[in-house]
C-alpha cells in the first residue's frame, strides 16, 4: 500500500472512531497499522510479537483481543472465524456501510481478498441453507482456495 493509500485508510479509521465514540489512541492505530501492512491474515498473538518488534513498550496479547473486538465493534477489520484470525477492512475509506463480507482465503500465502457477492447471491446461498435445514447465524462467507500466484507455482 503506497503512503498515500496508508494515510488516507488510517484518517478514514480514526474519522470512523470518532463517529463511534471511540478514541483512536496510538496503540489501536498500531493494532490496525499491523494488520493494514501484513495483507495476510493473522492471529492476535501474530499482531502482538509484530506490534512488540523493535518497540520499546509491551503490548500484552490480551490488550490485542481488547484493541480487536473495539476495532471490529467500529467495522474497521475482520475476524475470519474458520482460522481465528484477522484482517483489515477493505472498505475503510467508504461512506456506506458493508453488512455482508465475503473472504477469498489463499492456501499457500495467507493473502486474504475482501469480495463483494451481490445481495441475490447472498440470498440465493441462504435460501440453500434453509431447504438443508440449516440456519446461518452470518452471512460471511469464507473461501479456501489458491491465489493465481500460488495456484500457478503449484502446478
């Protein structure tokens, strides 16, 4: 991400936490920098030794389970349930809301790819689940699969 986009994603947070009530202090803006800057998914404890490298101060795992429930209460990243892990929103600088997140998860690298299914879509994969008998608690919808980069050097 070029430092334009950078800053422009981390004024849009912090404009987004205001809103909210929340005050963007420096180690949320670290938590979301992090995870900003990884394009991967990853673990609350992957955030803490990151957060934690070559700083002089200590950020405790459980003030990053704390700083991440804030920041996903504020839409400003995700949670991937399957892997436990997270990502930043791609939709931070948007005026609107984005409800429903669908994730392309890659096998080999970790890149995780924010994706937009058409509300018929989503009803459609509802409405499957319903005549199986099963009730969706989310819409989020959470794809494993291969990269082009990764699929090409596999084959």
């Amino acid at each position: 991400m070029s430092m334009v986009d950078y800053d422009t994603v981390m004024s849009a947070a912090e404009q987004k936490c205001i809103q909210g009530g929340i005050r963007f202090t420096k180690r949320r803006k670290q938590v979301l920098s992090v995870l900003i800057e990884a394009d991967v998914a990853l673990s609350a404890y992957e955030i803490a030794e990151r957060c934690n490298a070559g700083s002089d101060s200590n950020m405790p795992a459980m003030s990053v389970y704390r700083i991440l429930d804030l920041l996903q209460d504020q839409n400003l990243i995700h949670r991937l349930e399957i892997a436990n892990k997270y990502v930043s929103c791609s939709h931070m600088t948007c005026s609107h809301e984005h409800d429903q997140s669908q994730f392309l998860i890659c096998g080999g690298c970790r890149h995780v790819e924010e994706i937009y299914l058409s509300p018929d879509a989503v009803d459609a994969l509802q409405t499957a689940a319903s005549s199986a008998g099963f009730s969706a608690i989310s819409p989020q919808l959470e794809i494993k699969g291969w990269c082009a980069e990764c699929h090409q050097s596999n084959e």
